[in-house]
C-alpha cells in the first residue's frame, strides 16, 4: 500500500506539474498571441490617421502655412549637361513636390536650349504650379563650360534654401521634404544625401589628407562633407563662392573639370567652423554611372582635398557621425 | 531488366540530388560561417584604430583643437533644488566630460549651500580640470523661487552654448559631446535628448492644443518640443527669454512651478520659425520620478501650451519628425 500510495501520489505530482506546465505555456501562448496580434494592429494602424486615437490621443498635428515666407520653400538648382532625358525626367518629377519655388537650371553647352525642351520644361512646371503658386523656371545660359558655374550668385532670388542637385539624381518628394525640414532647424551648413569624408594621411604627415569615398564612411560612420550633387543649402554660400572663394581654386575647378563640390564644403566649413549633415534618403540614380566610378578618381578627388587646404592654409572641414533620419519609419527606439 | 534497370537509374539520380543537395548545404554552410566571422571580425574591429586599415583606409580622422573658440565648448546651466546628494552625483559626472567649459548651478533655495557642499563640488571640478583649463564653477544663488531663474541671463558667458539639465538626469559623456556637435551644426535651435508634442486639439476647434507626452512622440515618430531638462542652446536666449518674453507667462511659470521649459521652445520656435532638434541618447534618471508621474500632469502641461499660444498671438511651434542618430553606433544602413 505505501509503495502504491507512493505511486498516485508521484503519479498526482507529475499531473499537476504537467498541468501548471501546460498551463503556463498556454499562458505564454496567449501573450505571444497577444502581442503578435498589437504589433499587427499598430503596423497597420502607424501612420494613418487613426494611428493617434488607437492610443487615446485625438489630435491631429499643427500645420502652420510658412510656405509664402522665404523660409518656407527652397529653390531648386540643377546641373545638366547633354542629357535631355533625364533633364525631362528630373524636372518632371521634383516640379511635382511641395514647397518648391523655382527651378534654376545651369546650361553651360555651347547651344541654347531647343525650343522643343524649352516648352516641355514650361509645360510641365506649368502642370504642377497650385494653389495659386507659380513655380518659376529659370535657365541660366553661361558662355564658359565651368564648374563654378552651378554656384553663380542668383539675383532676386525668393527663398533662402537652394536644393543644389544634377541632373540624373531623383529622390523622391517625402525625402526632400524631409531634408528641408532639417535645413530649417540647420541654416548655416549643408544637409545632404551623399557624403563623404577626408582622412589624415598618415604616412605623409598630419596636413596631408585623402579623400574618403561611401565605403570609408559606411564603414566608420564619419562624414565632413556632403555633396553639392544632392544638398540643400543657404543662398548666402552663392554669394560667398563667388566673391570670396580664392581664384586659385576657382581657376583648378575650371581646368580640371572636378572638385567643386569639394570646393563649396570647404567654403561653408570656413565659414561656420560646423561640420554638416547628412541625411538619410533613397537615392535613384537615372544616368549613367558617373565620374567616381571612373579609374583615378579617388587620387584626384583626394589632389582637391590637398591643393585646397593648403590654398585656405589649414583644414576647415569638421568631422561629424551625425545621421538624420525620419523617426515615423523607425520601429524601435 | 528494364525495371532494375529503372531502379537502378532512380537510385543514382537520388544519390546525385542528394549529393549536389549535400554540397549546396556545405556550400551555404560555408558561406554562412565565413559571413558569421567576417561580422564577428567587423565587430571586433569597429570604431577601434585597425577598422580604416582593415578595408584599406590607413587615414586617421583630422581633428581640430577648436576647444578654445567660443563654440568650441560649453557651458553647463543646472537646476537644482535640496537634492545634495544627486547634485553631488551629477556635478562630478558632468565635469569629467571633455569640452566642458564651465557650470552655472542655479541656486534658488532659501539657505545658501553649506560650505561642506561648496568645497565638495570645487574639490571636484578642480580635480577634472585638465590640459591647463580650469573648469568654472559658479553658484548663482536666487531670493525668489522661481523655475524663471533656470533661465537668467549670464554675464560674460565665454561659451555660445548652454547645455541646460537638471540635478537628476544623467547622460554618458559621449552622449553630451554627440549633442554638442549636433547643435554646433544647428546653433540657432534647440537640440535635446527629451522630445514632446503638441497636438490640435480637434475636439474643441483648431487653435486649442492638448501637450502629448513620451509615448505620443514614440508612436508618431512626431515631436514639436525638446525639454530644457536636458538640452542644449545658444546663450542668445537667455538673454531673450529675460527681455522679451511676456511677463504674464513669466508669472505664470512661478505661480504654477511648470513649464518654464514649454515657454523656452515657444520661445526659440519663434525666433527661428524652425523645429528643435532630438538627439537619441541614453538617459539615466537618478533622482525619484518627477512631476510627469504625478496625477493631472498632462492637463497642466496642455494649460500651460493653450495659454502661451494664446499669449503669442499665434502657436510658433513647428513639428518635425527628425532624429539625430550617432552612425558610428548603425549597423545596417
């Protein structure tokens, strides 16, 4: 009898371990459930509208409209050289995004623009002016095939942002607007989508650098420029490359055929001693791949770095690891 | 004959299947196991001094002794009231941080502080000062208690930037360097670890706003504010919270202990036009939870914004969805 006795109760201990068992895992099973379920609820609610009453709070955000004030909408500039296609492409598109004022395109080809792509052009910014705004289209025709020439001081010029962009880079609206938006807390630097870093040549000395390329930054996540190719700045830099931009530099630029976005990230540096920032965004390419995928670019990309320190006589370039990025598309904190 | 031989001929074809099925998996294996140790390899290796080398970049980053420019360092402005130990705890933190120029405590008790807390907290700064800077430390003792003190304006303040926090919140030394750099970028707004919101309050008509706390800013990735409990600024608007904004919020704010920190990003926001910066970081809250844990705490805050908006004429503040990230701290971009 004690040996069976012995048994039930080993048997009854082993039941009720089994129950709580599967109790807990039922239990468990129901949290994960449980959560699986909210996290597939607040994936598709995040972002729409009721997103905010899901979790009690009703109220919608606070718009204010500045876009009439000069901060409250960018100029486009953009450099193009013989590439009718994606001019149209590029024009057609960014003339579609809020907020823009006008569009400035640097023509530096031996011919005018055609009538034909003169009157696509204005059709097109014709098409996307709204709410009783204009968007104003502007080419400017250089007699010099020069470099500088995507930096010319613009006269009148409305808006204190200028979006410097080429010709086959598209990002889409939601991300330029986004970059704006970090303009506007960050006026005085460049906030851009490309950047690039300069590293201290260590086997020629302390004042001897080489250029950085997306690797060396993706991989030490440091940055000290972005590149005019796709940035927003302050008109006033137009204004500072033309008059106070050294003529040696100026000249090198012209010759050279490269380096004036290099240029231009040492004049804003100069000038606010502030590194700038970089801005994450999704970039399409439309062209060809371009000059940093040809042989050498890297020498001569790190030649300009050289030749420009030593022209402004020490290194303005500040190095930074900031990285802005939209937190509506991030999940967790 | 034909069936063995069919046999035959489908035993080999499993035999091959399975072999090439075996090399593909060793294949995968290998693949996997040399992805896992070149990620281990990477880990190992980021952020210290062999990273650039190990992809081919010998360069070391440039760095600029610029600690002697006035935005080259900053000031620290801390609130505190009858929590000695935390103060303690703090003061000693915060001086051991590099590019720490000097720190203002504002002192608004009826005692003084005893000398025991005054020799403390010298002994302390003394002992962090370092590469021949002393670091200031001043105590800015006040007749009135009023949360309006936190925002005095100082005299001959040698920094541009003031990195406003209170005596128990606590941010690693890396974080505060981080944020400094961010603001140097962006000096003319407000750059801070705490982000809030204001959101319309639809149920009562356009211009009535309720204040959306920590997790409203989480879920909606939207924020308006960032609490001067810790968060950086240029010195300018001290100067302009003094003489410029309205006296009745100025009252209000020592009538109620609140919101002096909501009056200061109205403040800034009407200045610049422009949203104020958050900066991801690491906080560690050493002190009892505060008055945002206390029953009635949103309604008081939404008051506070309903009447400073009211008192404005109109609501300055601009929402932004930026997040300023370290990218040296990013795996996957």
């Amino acid at each position: 009898m004690r040996g069976g006795s012995a048994i039930n109760r080993r048997t009854v201990l082993k039941l009720r371990q089994a129950g709580i068992a599967t109790l807990r895992s039922v239990k468990i099973k129901i949290l994960l459930c449980g959560c699986v379920a909210l996290t597939l609820l607040a994936v598709a609610n995040r972002n729409c509208g009721s997103s905010l009453s899901l979790l009690g709070w009703t109220g919608g955000v606070a718009s204010l409209d500045r876009s009439s004030s000069p901060r409250g909408r960018y100029a486009i500039v953009m450099n193009t050289w013989k590439r009718y296609d994606l001019l149209k492409k590029s024009i057609s598109h960014y003339a579609s995004c809020p907020r823009l004022d006008s569009i400035h395109i640097v023509w530096s080809e031996p011919d005018p623009p055609s009538d034909f792509l003169k009157r696509f052009l204005n059709h097109v910014v014709d098409m996307n002016s709204r709410n009783g705004h204009q968007i104003e289209l502007i080419v400017d025709i250089n007699n010099k095939d020069s470099l500088n020439n995507r930096f010319k001081d613009i006269k009148d010029l409305k808006t204190d942002a200028v979006f410097s962009i080429d010709d086959d880079v598209i990002f889409p609206c939601s991300s330029v607007e986004f970059a704006f938006t970090v303009w506007q807390s960050a006026p005085d630097t460049m906030v851009g989508y490309v950047p690039r870093m300069h590293w201290v040549n260590e086997k020629e000395g302390e004042d001897k650098y080489i250029y950085g390329g997306w690797w060396s930054v993706w991989w030490s996540g440091t940055y000290s420029m972005v590149l005019s190719k796709a940035a927003f700045f302050h008109k006033k830099y137009l204004k500072l490359y033309n008059d106070e931009m050294p003529a040696s530099i100026k000249e090198y630029v012209t010759r050279n055929r490269n380096c004036e976005d290099i240029a231009m990230s040492f004049l804003v540096a100069n000038a606010t001693g502030a590194p700038p920032i970089w801005v994450k965004g999704k970039i399409f390419e439309i062209g060809s791949t371009g000059i940093s995928s040809l042989g050498g670019h890297s020498e001569r990309r790190s030649e300009c770095v050289n030749k420009f320190a030593a022209e402004f006589g020490r290194m303005p370039l500040v190095s930074t690891s900031l990285k802005a990025i939209d937190s509506r598309n991030v999940w967790f904190w």
